[in-house]
C-alpha cells in the first residue's frame, strides 16, 4: 500500500507468516518479523505513518532486502 509520508514510501503485508515489508524514502526496503495484522492497519490508518512505524516497530526483529540509494 503506497504512503502519503515523507519517511515511507508503502507497506505490504503477508498475514501468512505474519511479516510486513516496508519501503522507505530514500530507497531502502525492509521486512520486518512478528508484525500483527493491528500493527499493520494502525500504521496504513495513522495521521502521520512514521510517527507510527517507529512507536510500533522499532523493537521487531528485520532483515534488509535493499540498501537505501
């Protein structure tokens, strides 16, 4: 899901294996581990994404799967 956000790009979500990708401004793409279907939904429905991203993830185990440019 694209983002209206100056600091994310978009989401994606897999409910299968619980895990949430996230591409960032500045060209990075991160998956993130664990995430619950709530986490993801009040990050898409959040005044402000980033804000949110970082109160609700920045615990969560990741993985990069592209270096920012």
């Amino acid at each position: 899901m694209r983002l209206n956000s100056t600091y994310l790009k978009g989401v994606s979500y897999n409910p299968t294996d619980s895990t949430m990708i996230v591409y960032f401004a500045d060209g990075a793409m991160v998956k993130y581990f664990g995430i619950h279907p709530r986490t993801y939904q009040a990050i898409v429905a959040a005044e402000s994404h980033g804000e949110k991203f970082h109160e609700l993830i920045r615990d969560k185990r990741f993985t990069v799967l592209k270096q920012a440019a």
